[in-house]
C-alpha cells in the first residue's frame, strides 16, 4: 500500500505537551536553531514558527532553563516543500520533574479533563444533598423509591477491591437453597438513579468518561459525593443497586432450568474486604475471629466467621469455573500490578508488585458471570 493522502491529523486540533531542543547542542536567542520534540513519541519533530515575547524575555537571562521546561505548542503547517511541520509556541505549563507539572502535561497529552465541574452540576446534586441524614450525612432512601425495590439488606453481601479503593462500586453474595445448589448474587452501584439522562451531571460524566487513576490522586468521573459516598456500597448503610441472582452448583455451572434474575434492591453491605485479607483467609492465614483484622466487618451485621466461611465459599465454586473455562481454551492476559509508595510530597519513592492470586480471579470469575445475564436483561 502506499499513502497518497493525509485527510486529518489529530494533533493539529489540540495544542501538543512538549519540550525544546537545541538543533546543534548550543542555546542561542535565535529560536530558528530550536526544535520541539513532543512528549507524544507518535509525533515527530517541529520546527519552531513563532515563540511568544515573554516567554523569551523569560528565558533570555539563563537559556539554558529551555531544556528543563515543557511548553505548549500548536500545529501551524506542513506544506510539501517542508521537511518537517511547522509549530507556534503558545505557552509555558512549568519547569520538568515537579509531579504536578508531571502530572499536567501526562494528562493534557493524553486530553484527560481535570476541571471542576459546571455550576449546574452542583446546583444539580442539591437535591441529593438535600436527602442526606444530618447526624450520619448518609443517604435516606426515599419511600416512594423502598416500594420499587426489593430490599435484601439483612443478606450477608460484602465487598472485595483493592486496599485503597475508596469507591465500592460491586459487592457479592451466595446462600445455599438445597443440596448441591447455591443462590449467587452480584450486586452492581445503582448509578442510574442519580445520573439522569441530559441532566448537566449526564453531560459531564460524557465529558469525562472514566475515572483517571494516578500515583498520588484521582479523577472521578462523577462528583465525589456519588463515587464515594451515595453510589459507593459502603459497609453498614443501605445503598441502592441492580443485583443479578444466578442458580449455580457446587462445579461452577450455572443451571440452565434457572434463568438468571434481575431486580432493583436495596443492599447493605456488612464488610468491606480487601483483596489482601482474601487472600488469606484463602491460605488458611485468617481462620476465625481471633486472626481476623479489625476494621473489616461490620460486627452488628455478620461476624468474622459468617464472613470467613463464605468468602471459602464463593471461591471453591468460583476456581471450578475458572478450571473449566481455562481447560475450553480462554484467553487470560496476566500481568503483574504496582502499587506506589508515596512520600509526604507525594512523589512516588518506591512501589510494591502486586501478584494477581485466587482472591482476584474470585471476583473476576462472577463478573464474567454476568455475561450470562443477557436474557434476563431484556426483562427489567
């Protein structure tokens, strides 16, 4: 194949991260002996058109600060006599190696939205707000929403995420209804009970479209207030969500004379459990209540033993369906997971390697259940 055209080039419609570099080793006044060289490695090298006055008049006292800069460039042309394209400066963002300015050009690159949002966003929350209780400042479930629901929140359903995660957004369950058949529940956030369609929460939330993980923050998606709080299935208050029940047996099989159900609940979680604390109680490591780690377990709604037992549980089935579905040739991508050790400046000094272990396959493995769901799905 050969190229004969370029329609559209994505960079010459945002302004592009980069640094500036001496074309033969030597800084001089004059910008013609400059090129820049994007932060994006996809990009190639620009020849410099036009620098700002006072980003000149800046540097002009110790040139050789250019180099430890990242600035602001933006596509001009590439006309077929150049060899290269041509692009005007239009700013400074701040001096390499400071995390925010790191961390600024990371996300303006890769065109990460960090803006607080909209005024008609948070004039929207205001109904929400207006619907926390005054002492717990947790969210009361409106009666007219209770009769909508059914409400399981005396069920033992807890969940299972990272050590740092802040926003709970699955939990699960399981209780045995007769020899050899297991009711399995995957609670998911109901998010859609806040986040009305066109409403200016809808239109931020596209803007963003995922949440963006960094070493030392977050960037929500939805204004904290939902992601850590009302759409956050904390342990010990009543959260809305979609749970999904399946039949299974004790080999991981979902009975097909049992169609996977669907409905509207209200849940309330009675842990919150780490990968870690899984992952032994998998091993043998946590046994019972004497061993068990404090702060986990919401004592008025399960004990540590409940928990323990089912956490076995759910993991003896969930390992048959990983045999089987490894055994009928799926495809598994494992890598290894690191973990930032921050310093009080929140500069990343060392990390952890996190080894994917049967606590992770355990919550994967009913996730992918869920794919089972379709059906069920039209009947909402």
């Amino acid at each position: 194949a050969k190229i004969v055209f370029i329609k559209n080039r994505p960079f010459a419609q945002r302004d592009v991260i980069l640094k500036v570099e001496p074309i033969f080793g030597e800084f001089t006044m004059n910008m013609s002996n400059y090129y820049a060289k994007p932060i994006d490695k996809k990009l190639p090298g620009f020849s410099i058109s036009r620098v700002p006055t006072e980003i000149i008049e800046d540097l002009k006292n110790n040139l050789s600060e250019i180099k430890n800069r990242y600035f602001r460039g933006r596509f001009q042309s590439w006309e077929v006599t150049q060899r290269s394209p041509q692009m005007q400066i239009v700013g400074c963002l701040g001096e390499t190696g400071k995390i925010e300015i790191e961390t600024q050009a990371l996300l303006e690159e890769n065109e990460v939205l960090d803006i607080e949002f909209t005024p008609e966003t948070v004039e929207y929350l205001e109904k929400f707000k207006q619907q926390l209780d005054p002492v717990t400042n947790e969210f009361i479930i409106p009666q007219e929403e209770r009769a909508k629901r059914s409400n399981i929140s005396d069920q033992t359903i807890f969940s299972i995420d990272p050590v740092t995660a802040r926003d709970l957004d699955d939990a699960l369950s399981i209780k045995k209804i007769e020899e050899n058949k297991y009711l399995v529940g995957v609670h998911i956030a109901d998010v859609s009970y806040f986040v009305d369609q066109d409403t200016p929460l809808d239109k931020d939330a596209q803007l963003r479209t995922t949440s963006v993980y960094l070493t030392h923050r977050v960037i929500p998606m939805l204004p904290r207030l939902l992601c850590e709080n009302l759409c956050s299935l904390n342990p010990g208050v009543e959260r809305l969500a979609f749970s999904i029940f399946f039949v299974m047996d004790d080999q991981g099989e979902i009975l097909k004379d049992k169609k996977p159900i669907i409905c509207k609940t209200i849940i309330k979680s009675c842990a919150k459990l780490s990968y870690d604390v899984v992952q032994e109680i998998i091993d043998g490591k946590i046994t019972g209540p004497e061993n068990f780690p404090d702060g986990y377990v919401k004592s008025d709604l399960a004990d540590p033993k409940t928990i323990i037992d089912t956490c076995l549980l759910l993991n003896k089935i969930a390992q048959k369906r990983r045999e089987k579905r490894m055994e009928n040739g799926s495809l598994t991508f494992e890598k290894s997971k690191k973990r930032f050790i921050m310093n009080e400046n929140l500069y990343p000094v060392e990390y952890l390697e996190e080894q994917r272990g049967e606590a992770n396959f355990l919550v994967e493995e009913y996730m992918f259940c869920l794919l089972y769901t379709s059906d069920a799905a039209d009947d909402l």
